[in-house]
C-alpha cells in the first residue's frame, strides 16, 4: 500500500535537518563570499558545534520512519543547505573500494577520503568516450596511466581519487575500464587550480592530470563501471530532493516578501480571484510538490524493488530529470517575482539562484536522462537517439 503520511520519526528528523539548515543560513551569504570552499575533512564547522549531525540522528532514530532512502530525501527536502556544516560521511572513491575492493584494497585504502573522477575535457555526459589510459607493465607489475580529468569535486582535499581509466583492447577490441586508486604525491599526478564558478561556491571542483604515473597492480580495483553507475543512482534522487531544498528557501523568502508587500497567498481562491503573483507562486507550489512526489516513489521503489531493479533504475531518471528542470524554474520564477530584490545581496534568493544551477548539471543534466528514459522505457539503444 502506498501511504503518504510522514510518521513521527521523519517529522522529528526533518526539523533536526532544518534546525540545521538555519544555523548554516546564519553565515551562509559570508561562507559564499570567499572563492574557495574551506576544508571538507577537518571536521564540523563551529556554527553547528554541539549538536547532532542529521546523519547521525537518521541512523540513531527510535520512532518509526519511513524507511532509509525515503527519510533521507525527506530531510534533504526541508531548506537549502547553505554550505557543508559536517565533513561528507563517505566521499564517493572511498565508497567504490569499499564497495569493489578486495580483503587486501579494503584494508589498504577503505579507510581514506577518496573523491571520484570521470569526467574528462571531452568526455562528460558520456563517459564511454574518454581516452585515459592504463597500460600494465608485467616487469615491475604496475600500471602506468595517462590523462586527464576535470570537474572533480575536493579533488584538492583528502588523500587521493579513485580514477576510472580505459584499459587495453582485449581479444574483441573493447577497452575494459578500470576503478584505479591514486594517491596524493605519486609523480606525475598533478593537480590543477581550483575552478571559480557562478554558484556553490563552498564545493570545490578542481581538475587533474597524469603523465606516466605508476601504480601497483594492487590499486587496481575491478571493471566496475557499470557496476558503479547503477550503485550512483542511488545518490541522484537525493541530489534532486536537494535541489528541492533549494527551492523551498527560495520560495519561502518569496512568499514572506509578497505577504510584505500585501498579497499574502490565498490557497481558497479562485483561479479568477487570484492576482497574478499569488497564481505564480501557487504554480510553482504546485511544480515542487509533483517533483517531490517522483522523487518519493523513486526511493519508495528502491525500498520496495531493491537499488538495481529496473522500475527503480528509470525512476531516477525520471526524478533527476524533473528535480533539474523544476529547480531551475522555481528558482527563476521567484526572482521574476522579487524583483529588484531577488537580486540584492542583502538577500539569500540571488545565491539561492546561483547555487541551484548545478542540479541541472552533476550527475547527468536533464538532456542525458530524458535519453535514459527513453532506452529504459522504450528500448532505445545509445545512439539511436542521440
Ligand atoms: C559542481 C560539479 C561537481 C562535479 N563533480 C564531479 C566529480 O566529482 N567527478 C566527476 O567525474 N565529474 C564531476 N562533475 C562533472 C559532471 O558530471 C559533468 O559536468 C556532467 O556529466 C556533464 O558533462 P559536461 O560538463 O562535460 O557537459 P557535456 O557532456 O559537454 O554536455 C554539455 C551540454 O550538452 C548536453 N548534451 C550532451 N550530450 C547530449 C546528447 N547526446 N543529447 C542532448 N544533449 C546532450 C548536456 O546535457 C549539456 O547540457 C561535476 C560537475 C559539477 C558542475
């Protein structure tokens, strides 16, 4: 049965999350002033010293919730985050060694801060065309790998990246692609600036190059990839609840500046009775709660079908797809709606705006779902569409 009811444990977990959200918003317009992000690693930030992380809290929660998956997307629902308040519990390298690693790869490396990198000059939504290389040297058992990487989130922070890389042609002429750990200080791995950007301006996003590095055989983790795309699927539903995050400030500041002005929303109205402000905000109420709404089935579907079944797989897509483009149009419309004040920096709704471009961007933009969808759905095959 699906039951849309929040129970009293996602209630009680949200307000943690949004308690946590407002600390933040304190100083988020200063954190967003200063180019480069501060330390991910290095534990909470003061200004949520004392008090429990939300993570904590969701794996500590007694009363009853709606399950992992669902309750996590709920709480990530509740207000934009502002900045990272609390280190990333597992970044995403650490968790595919833990996730395809060996006894020995484990125990070597399951216990650094590992960030991920795919994404090369020429190679972002579609990763199949990059041109890294592994190449084995059975003299001295290492592989020597070539290439470059960009976009990488915290690339310049923690100990390291687990790089995927294309492997030489076997006996069909594929190139398997290998889930390679790198460690800061191994020659010829070269880290670049960091990338200054419209908006997040706490997540760092760097670039990387390598020019004949060697590693043992042993960073070699496994032809995962596939593997590790379905595994990420399993993030992007709680990246679109974050973008709805967003939206939720945005549309909350609206709401009070138009109360402000005298048009208070009247939800018992009419359509014809409305003013054209109170219409629009009710639309876009009305975008976010449908985007919330896929995004809930999504992990509802994961919880009931498991993360690698197909009505789970299309879902994110689809939630991805829909959180993308309603981010983007809420965001809009609330500036549309502010005026000149949605632009001043006496204000969160400008940042807001910038910070809730990049939903539309990581982890797939909505062009690249919309394509997903249709071979999921249809049975396209890649290319037949593209
Ligand atoms: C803040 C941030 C953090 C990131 N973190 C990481 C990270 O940690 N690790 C990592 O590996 N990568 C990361 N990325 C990279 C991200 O995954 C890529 O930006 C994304 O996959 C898109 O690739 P691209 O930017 O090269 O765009 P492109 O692939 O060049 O696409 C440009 C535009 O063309 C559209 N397009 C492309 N192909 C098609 C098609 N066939 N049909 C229709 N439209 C198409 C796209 O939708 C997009 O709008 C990050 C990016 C950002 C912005």
């Amino acid at each position: 049965m699906v039951d849309f009811s929040l129970t009293e444990g996602d209630l009680k977990l949200m307000e943690v999350m949004r308690a946590e959200r407002l600390r933040a918003r304190t100083i988020a317009r200063e954190i967003d002033r200063i180019p480069e992000s501060q330390p991910l690693t290095d534990g909470d930030h003061p200004i949520v010293a004392g008090t429990i992380a939300p993570y904590a809290a969701l794996a500590q929660e007694k009363a009853p919730i709606s399950g992992l998956a669902v309750t996590e997307c709920l709480m990530q629902t509740v207000g934009a985050p502002e900045f990272n308040t609390r280190p990333a519990p597992s970044p995403s390298g650490t968790w595919i060694v833990n996730e395809l690693g060996s006894e020995e790869q484990k125990k070597a490396y399951g216990h650094l801060w590992l960030v991920f990198g795919v994404s090369e000059p020429i190679a972002g939504s579609d990763p199949s065309a990059m041109i890294s290389t592994a190449k084995y040297d059975p003299e001295t058992d290492e592989y020597v790998l070539n290439g470059e990487k960009t976009f990488i989130s915290n690339i310049d922070l923690g100990d390291g990246v687990v790089v995927i890389v294309k492997g030489e042609p076997d006996a069909d002429g594929k190139r398997p692609f290998y889930n390679v750990v790198l460690l800061k200080g191994t020659p010829g791995f070269e880290i670049g600036q960091p990338w200054r950007k419209l908006g997040t301006r706490y997540h760092n996003l760097g670039s990387f190059s390598m020019v004949d590095v060697r590693v043992p055989a042993m960073n070699v983790l496994g032809n995962g990839f596939v593997n590790i795309q379905t595994r990420l699927n399993v993030n992007r539903p709680v990246q679109s609840a974050l973008g709805l995050g967003m939206c939720r400030s945005i549309l909350d500041f609206t709401h009070g500046k138009l109360a402000e002005a005298g048009d208070e929303v009247d939800y018992a109205k009419g359509r014809s009775s409305r003013s054209f402000a109170e219409d629009k905000l009710i639309r876009m109420e009305a975008l976010w709660e449908a985007t919330w709404g896929v995004i809930m089935q999504c992990k509802w579907l994961e919880q009931q079908l498991g993360q690698l079944s197909k009505g789970f797989q299309t879902q994110v897509a689809m939630a991805k797809t829909m959180s993308g483009k309603a981010t983007r149009q809420i965001t809009q419309g609330c500036l549309e709606l502010l005026g000149a004040e949605g632009i001043s920096e006496e204000y969160l709704a400008e940042k807001y705006f910038r910070d809730a471009r990049i939903i539309d961007i990581y982890e797939g933009p909505g062009e690249i779902h919309r394509l997903a969808i249709a071979r999921k759905l249809l049975g396209y095959r890649k290319g037949e569409l593209d």
